[in-house]
C-alpha cells in the first residue's frame, strides 16, 4: 500500500495546541487529526485539551499554534486507517485517561507505514487502546445497570424524571441513546459532572455538566425500590466480591438500594443459618393441574434469559409479562419455520385467529401472504417467519376483537424474544414487513416509501429487507389498488429471492 502524500506542516515554533468542546467530542477529534496527520505533524508536538466553559486557557501550553492554520486534508494527503479504527477510536474517545488523544493520533500516523497495525495485538498502542475500549464498554453497562431516575416537574407542571451518575469515564454521549430507546414515552434527563443528557419524548439533546446538588434527593418510588430489593437479596448465595465486582461500591452513593447491602451482608450469615436450621414443609395441598403450572412456572423462572433452544425460547415466551399485552391476550405466539431458514420475515404482530391458533399468519393477511410467497417462487417452509410484538393487541367491539397498533415501548419490550429468535434460527436475511417490524430491528422510526424494496443493514450490521405488511392490500379501498399493490408485494419478494440466490442462501 502506497502512503498518502504529507503536506508540510507551517514553520514556527511552539506545540500544536487543539480545544474539543467537551471530554468525549469525537467529531472534532476526528476532524482534527486528519488535519493534523495529513499536514505531517508530529504527534509528540501536539497538545490536547479540553475547552472550559469560560474558555479560560489551561495547562502550560494554552497559547500554543492553532491547528486553524493547517490547511484541510486533500484526497492524495487525506490518511487512510482500516475501518476497525473508527470503532475503536469512538470508544477510546470516551476514556479518562488525558493521554487518550495522543494515543490514536499516533495510531493514525502510523497506519501510513504499518497498514496492518491493528493485528498486532502485541504491539503497545494498539493493546492499550484496545484496554481503554473495554474500560469504556465496561464503563458503558455499568450506567445502562445503575443509572436510578428520580421523578421531579418541569416549570410547564409534566412529569420528568432526572438521575445524577458519576461514571468512571465520558460515557455519557455513548450511552445516551440507549435509555431514548429503553424510556422512549418519558420525559427524563441524566445529569454528569462533565455532561447533560435531555430527552422530550423526540429529540435527545446534549448539554454541559451539572452538580451533584442541582439533581433531586429522591421520590416515593425508591421505597418501594429498596423493598423489592431487600425481598429478593438471597443470603445463601452471598459472595461480596463477586458482588462488588458486578457493582462498585463507587455507585452505591447514588443508588437507593446500596444502603441497604451493608446491614444485608452482615446478617447474611445468621439468615442462612436460620434457613438451615428451619424445619421442612410438607407440600400444600393443591389439584394435579395447579401443581403442575407451578411446577412449569418454577421451571421458566430457572431459565431466565438463558435460553438454549427455540424450545425453551418459546416455553418462557408462554409466560412473558413484560408489557400489559400478555392480560388480555389468549396467549403470546411464538415465531414458527425451518431452524436454518435463510430468510426471516418479521410482522407487526399476531392478529385474531393468530392469537387463537397460536401459529403466526394464519388469518386472512397470513393466507394472502401464502399466496405472494408462491407467486414470487419463494417456498414458506424453508423460512421462518415471525412477529415483532408476540402478544395480540386490540380493540373490544362487541363480539369483534379490532387490531390495534402497538406502542414503541410495547415493540421495544418484545426486542428480547426477536433478538433470540434471530439468535438460534440465524437468518442470512431478515425481512420487515411493515414500520412496526422495521422499528423494532433499526432501532427507529423508518419511511417505508422511502426504503422499501431495498437492501440495508438492520442496527445490528445484518443484512435487511423492507416492504409493507400484506395486511395493507386487505385495508386497500378498491379491487384495483388491491391488484397493483399485490405485483409490487409480489416483485418486492422475488427481489428477496433474487438476493437470496445471489448470495448463495
């Protein structure tokens, strides 16, 4: 591989100074060191820091060359990193450590000479960047597990919930986007000492950071926190490194709960005992059908999220409470078709008779679809079809029972069992049909008019499909928009056999 050529960097003298707006301003990092690894500089000239929000100058070098002054990269000087690079950059970015910067500036002056660097894992930039990013992971899922919110009221009188968290490094901007999708309805905002997230129900915004006495000291809810807690804290199976190794005690400060594992870990062992020294109870009495319920619900509990086959997958679906749907529903319904199906197609979710039966796209929309997968030369039972939503929701209308469309945090409650589904049957090719099933595998809102019938990448990086749902063609006013729409159904799944087979499924 040919190096890109280097323009010179201007003669002067003094460090390269660089101000990113905030610890974790990946953009303007990014930006900055093309500039720089282009123009030639060295990285051991170049001074990182971070702008205060009274733009006072800091550190020795706070009146150093502006990298203002450095042209902009061309396509023949532009330097050139491997893809993987960009990953790990945006995570390393999120790092405490002030040495972050220097590092993948080095990185990316080194990909000229060393184009396969990053598959030297023993070299020492490439495996302390690559610890920094497990730091950062780490970092990452230790807020999405502890961050607590606290309901308070805005100036206008609605609801919003806010938590302070002090995590290990600038994570915040990362994780951020997890909680818009895990509390999509709920006004909320994660306050930090380095940065502010603020959700309104459609546009996240980041801001500066905040104090810890800004953020509310607790609600009535976390009463009720610290109860479900102490009920389920298990004695026997107590190991406090373990624990603390799961939960740093760095967080308790901010949980509810924590004040509670102090006194539980020093009465653990006189509890265990006592459930020792109890006597045995004989069985309650019970009918042969009560007991074999609990017997298959005590059964699902051990599962867990530990699923090991689709059929276990499905046996704990059969008791799936996580959102309201599961009331009045007959029962949650599993996706069905062949375990090494190529394709999956993914629906909306169960209708009436679909509900009834059990089975997915059995009723009226099922049987249209039937017939499109045939017209187009694309066999149902070497597929595994789906929905994303596994309980049917709907409507009362004196006997009838009327589709309604599920709500994004209903979709999001069933992304578990999709994700499992796809998990085991492991589709070279994932269908949506329609916006509910495209929301639930892209992680947001999606124009069908707009990306229908083309190939994409769902927000995991596997291979997608989007067309409407059939049970749009039965909504269709007129015979003749019903027959239009149907070719274009029908072309939109030849079109998926078409990349089936040209990519070797």
């Amino acid at each position: 591989m040919t190096a890109p050529a280097r323009a010179a960097a201007p003669a002067a003298s003094g460090p390269w100074r660089v101000d990113l707006a905030h610890p974790a301003d990946f953009a303007a990092f990014r930006n900055t060191a093309r500039k720089l690894t282009a123009a030639g500089v060295d990285p051991r000239d170049v001074v990182w820091q971070v702008a205060q929000e009274d733009d006072a100058p800091r550190g020795l070098f706070g009146t150093g060359r502006s990298v203002d002054a450095l042209p902009e990269p061309t396509p023949e000087t532009a330097p050139r990193a491997p893809r993987a690079f960009l990953s790990l950059a945006e995570a390393v970015v999120c790092h405490n450590a002030p040495e972050r910067f220097a590092l993948l500036h080095r990185l990316l002056a080194r990909f000229a000479a060393e184009p396969k660097l990053l598959d030297i894992a023993s070299d020492p930039d490439v495996a302390k960047a690559r610890t920094m990013a497990k730091n950062v992971a780490r970092c990452s899922h230790k807020m999405k597990a502890f961050v607590r919110f606290r309901e308070t009221t805005d100036a206008d009188g609605t609801a919003r919930f806010v938590a302070w968290f002090e995590p290990e490094h600038h994570t915040l901007d990362r994780t951020a986007p997890f909680f818009t999708r895990r509390f999509p309805e709920m006004r909320w905002s994660i306050l930090t000492p380095d940065r502010s997230a603020h959700w309104d129900g459609e546009t996240l915004t980041m801001g500066p950071g905040a104090s810890r006495d800004v953020a509310p000291d607790g609600d009535i809810n976390e009463d009720l926190w610290r109860t479900y807690f102490g009920a389920i804290f298990n004695p026997a199976r107590l190991k406090v490194k373990a624990m603390q190794s799961e939960m740093p005690k760095r967080y308790w400060k901010n949980m509810p709960e924590a004040e509670l594992i102090a006194p539980l870990i020093k009465s653990a062992a006189s509890r265990a005992e006592a459930m020792v020294a109890a006597p045995a109870l004989g069985p309650a009495r019970s009918t042969r059908i009560a007991r074999e319920r609990r017997s298959e619900a005590d059964a699902v509990a051990a599962l867990g999220d530990h699923f090991e086959t689709l059929a276990d997958l499905k046996r704990a679906l059969g008791h799936c409470t996580r959102c309201p749907l599961h009331g009045p529903a007959t029962q949650a319904v599993p996706g069905e078709g062949a375990l090494d199906a190529p394709i999956m197609f993914v629906g909306e979710q169960p209708g009436d008779q679909e509900d009834i039966a059990g089975k997915p796209f059995v009723g009226p929309a099922g049987q249209l679809f039937d017939r499109a997968l045939a017209d187009a030369g694309i066999d149902r039972n070497r597929t595994f079809i789906t929905n994303a939503v596994k309980h049917f929701k709907f409507e009362p209308r004196g006997k009838r029972r009327i589709h309604q469309k599920p709500s994004i945090s209903e979709i999001h409650a069933c992304e578990a069992w999709l994700t499992a589904e796809r998990r085991f049957v492991r589709p070279r090719l994932t269908v949506a049909l329609g916006a509910s099933a495209a929301r639930s595998l892209l992680g947001r809102t999606v124009t069908i008019g707009k990306m229908r019938g083309k190939p994409l990448d769902w927000a995991d990086g596997t291979p997608g499909f989007l067309t409407v749902h059939p049970s749009f063609l039965l909504r269709l006013p007129d015979e003749s928009a019903r027959r239009a729409e149907y070719d274009k159904f029908v072309a939109d799944l030849s079109r998926v056999r078409e990349i089936s087979v040209a990519t070797g499924l």
